[in-house]
C-alpha cells in the first residue's frame, strides 16, 4: 500500500470514529484531505503524513506546574477518582495522558499507544524528540504513558498531567513535549504553590513556552492557578498575594491569560476567623466555578477549533509560504544566474587564451576536446553554484505549523529545475488558489453550521422551544389544542433534533 493511500485509510478510518463521536467534524476530514494533496505536491508535507495527525481530534487540556503545586490533587478531585499520586517529592517525570475508559479499572498504557494512533496529539512524536535528543525517540515510554479512567468526566476530552518543572527543566526532550502539547491543547492550567515563590527557571520555562501565543487568538487558553491559597489566610492578604503573583509573572512577559486562586477543602485548615475563612472560600468557589465553566465548554472550542484550523492553513499556504518561497527561490535563480555569467565568461577567457597561443590552429581531437573540457568545467561549477546557494537561502526557511518550508525549497531546486525559466513554485498554480478558496468557503459554512446548533441570535428558536415546553406541561390542554403555527414549528425542531436546528 502506497505511503498516500495508507494515509487516506487513516481519514477514513477517522471519519468512521467521528460519526459515533463528533459527527460535526466529518466534512472537515475531506477537507484536511484536500490540503493534504495541496502540501504533498508542493512538498510541505512527506507523503503519508496529515495535517489532521497535527491536531487533537479530542478536546484537549494540559495541566503544568512544579512539584507540590496541587496539580495531581486537582485532577483526582475533579475526576472523583484517585488517579495521579501526589506529594511534595517527584513521583513521575512522565506525561500522562488521561481518557475516559468504561472499565470499572483504571489501566495504564506505554508510550507506543500514543505514538502510534492518529487520533491522539502524539502521533509519531518519537521522530520529533529523536531530532532534538538523538535517542531518545526510541524511548518513548520514558517521556510518555496513557491511564484509561472510569470517570465520566474525562468523556469526550483528553487530560495531560505534565511532569513538574523541576525535574530537569532544560531536558530538551521534556521541553520539545511541552512545547507541543500547549500549542495543540485547547486549555492550560499552570499551577503555582501559593507557598512558594516560583524558581526563575519555571518561570523562564513557562515564559519560553507561551510567549509564541501572547499576541495570538489562543493567549486566553492560559489560566493560572495559584494554589494552596489558604495557607494566607492567618494572615489575611488574599489580594496582596494575587497582585504580587500577578506582577511577577507579568515581568516575564505572562500576563495573557486569566489568573484564579484555589485550595482544597480536603487538605486545608481552616483559621478561627470564620468572616476571614468565609471570604476565601466565598472567592475560591468563584474562581473554582469560573475554571469548571472552561473545561465545560471544550468539546464547543475544540470543534470550533479544528474546523477554523483549516482556513488558517488555507492562509498560510497562500499568505505566507508561497510568498516566502518565491522569495527564496528569487534570491536563489539569481544568485545562480549570475555565478553561471561569470563561469562563462572567466572558462570562455581561458578557452580563447588557449587557442590563441596555438595559434588558432588545433588539431580536430583536442578543439573537441577543448570544448568538451570547457563544457565539463561550466557544468561542474553550475552544479556546485546551485547547491552552494541552496543551502544558504534554505537557512531562512524550516519546519512550521503549516509544513516543512525547507523541504519545499529543496523540491523547487533540484538538478532539472531550470534558474533561467522563472515559474511558480512547484504545486501551486491558479487551479491550487482556486481549491483553497474553496476551502475557505467551505470552512465558512461549516462554522455557519455550528453557530446554528450553538446560539440563537433572532431568538425564534428559544421562543418555539418555550411554547413547546409550556404546552407540553399544561395537562389542560393537549397538543392539538396548540396554536397551528407553533405545533407545526414544535414538529419542525423534533425533526431536525439530531441535526442542524433551524426554523422554517
């Protein structure tokens, strides 16, 4: 099986996974499989990988912090179930990835179980870590593992408990993880000890990974969490606390994002001030209910998200890529073009020199000779021009979101493609723009689709559902007595209750 059919049996086999799950998303797997033929033509991607392997198909938070912040504590008691060990000391440097499981048990799976399924947001990240920490990819149940848990709150979603910051924050293999998990997720909880200043190095490390998203649509996904908060209130500075946590973090460039105390009842002494005690946990609920109303509305952001995704990559082949790459490829044709005058003219000097101290009168075999020398030398130094001025202007260009700008380069400089026809780079043309307005459109009406499921700005719909709610309760008087208009408008969202919900 070809590496391209391998990867349309995986959409496939996706789509088939999303009609029982999300079937929202089917329609946009075709179109990630349309951009998929557009990237592997102009190179950005290798054949058999696809942009929707670069996605969580699944709502998706990761939770980071240090050691002792409360993360584990957190999670087993949102989920109700006592998942994570937690304590002050280290007790795992791995990330664990948390699904739901109808198993009564929970379960915990290596590393290859992530990197080898398309679904998950860590397919075939061996390969990544392999290129920053050779070795390392093929270790990958070091860096990672995956618990299934009976818990329904884990239904629909993914989980990520991230090792703490401590242990060996500058690990690039933990780092280039890290990285890859804040840019997919959907939320990140950042927990900080409420009794500890925060060490330099976690802030640096946290300021190295979200500084990308600071001026971007996903800065708000950032929320901190300052923790253990309770400990303050013998002392009653509840706001002096957050303002200087506030101003700590602010200084190394965190300030997107929303900022939230919290404790655990379970774990917390309360103080003999009962108005003091009152206060926090008055504060602390409404944070608490604030974070639950976040992870509550992820299975909406993250549909919104993978199908908004497609128009960005849309843009970016067209806004940025292909700008760049002509560029680059200008830069290059001409940078060659010039070396190959000067080669003609400096062995054309030498061929002339040569022929003229004969006297201009060679013999048949080495004017042949000559010539073909002369050619060899043009050849020769043309070859070695165009690979020379390859790799300086593919020095720019690298590994992105969008694809692999470097491969796409090199597919546009190979050994037949001439410096001297100035064309588009390969894979793009008219027809290709054409496809990914399409595309755009596409996205469009399927973001017009799931604002029709999700809101009612004329409000008819809230109108129709409340005259149908009103009747139905009415014991007095039954459906057929209803106004025809609002019975048949009743009938109408029955009908489409499984669909798209509109009134005709």
């Amino acid at each position: 099986m070809s590496r391209k059919n391998y990867a349309q049996n995986r959409l496939a086999r996706l789509k088939e996974h999303l009609q029982h799950e999300n079937s929202d998303l089917m329609e946009a797997v075709d179109s990630y499989s349309e951009l998929d033929l557009i990237a592997w033509r102009m190179g950005l991607l290798p054949r058999g990988i696809s942009y929707a392997n670069h996605i969580s198909w699944w709502p998706l938070v990761s939770i980071l912090g240090t050691f002792s912040a409360g993360k584990s504590s957190f999670i087993n008691t949102w989920l109700g179930e006592d998942v994570q060990r937690s304590g002050n000391q280290a007790v795992d440097d791995r990330f664990t990835v948390l699904s739901y499981g109808p198993d009564k048990k929970i379960k915990t799976l290596p590393g290859q179980a992530l990197d080898s399924d398309p679904r998950f947001p860590f397919y075939q990240i061996s390969k990544d870590i392999e290129g920053v920490s050779p070795g390392d990819g093929n270790r990958i149940d070091k860096f990672l593992q995956m618990k299934v848990v009976p818990s329904e709150v884990l239904r629909g979603k993914l989980v990520i408990d991230s090792p703490g910051f401590d242990a060996d924050e500058q690990r690039k293999s933990t780092l280039r993880l890290t990285k890859h998990i804040v840019r997919l997720s959907d939320l990140v909880l950042v927990f900080f000890d409420a009794r500890h200043p925060e060490s330099g190095a976690m802030q640096d490390t946290l300021k190295h990974l979200v500084e990308e998203h600071v001026d971007s649509m996903d800065s708000e996904k950032f929320i901190y969490i300052l923790n253990q908060i309770d400990t303050s209130a013998a002392d009653n500075n509840l706001e002096d606390i957050v303002a200087s946590w506030r101003s700590s973090l602010a200084q190394k460039g965190l300030s997107a994002g929303k900022f939230y105390v919290y404790f655990n009842d379970e774990i917390a002494v309360p103080v003999e001030d009962k108005d003091v005690w009152s206060s926090y946990k008055r504060k602390r609920d409404q944070d608490h209910k604030l974070i639950m109303g976040h992870l509550e509305s992820l299975n909406t952001v993250r549909t919104y998200r993978i199908v908004g995704n497609l128009k960005l990559l849309a843009n970016d082949i067209e806004g940025d890529v292909i700008p760049r790459l002509k560029t680059a490829l200008g830069k290059w044709r001409n940078s060659v073009r010039i070396t190959d005058l000067v080669l003609l003219t400096l062995i054309g000097l030498i061929a002339l020199v040569v022929w003229f101290k004969t006297g201009f009168a060679l013999a048949t075999w080495k004017l042949v000779a000559l010539i073909c020398g002369t050619l060899a030398a043009f050849i020769f130094g043309h070859y070695l021009a165009r690979r020379g001025f390859a790799s300086l202007y593919n020095k720019g260009l690298g590994d992105e979101d969008v694809g692999d700008l470097g491969a796409a380069f090199d597919k546009n400089t190979r050994w037949f493609r001439s410096v001297w026809l100035r064309r588009n780079p390969v894979g793009w043309s008219t027809g290709v723009r054409r496809k990914l307005d399409r595309i755009r459109n596409k996205t469009e009406q399927m973001i017009e689709h799931l604002n029709s499921k999700n809101s009612d700005p004329s409000g008819q719909l809230s109108n129709v559902l409340s005259s149908a709610s009103k009747a139905k309760s009415a014991d007095a008087k039954p459906l057929a007595a209803m106004p025809m208009a609002s019975a048949h408008a009743g009938d109408k969202i029955a009908e489409n209750g499984s669909g798209e919900r509109k009134i005709s």
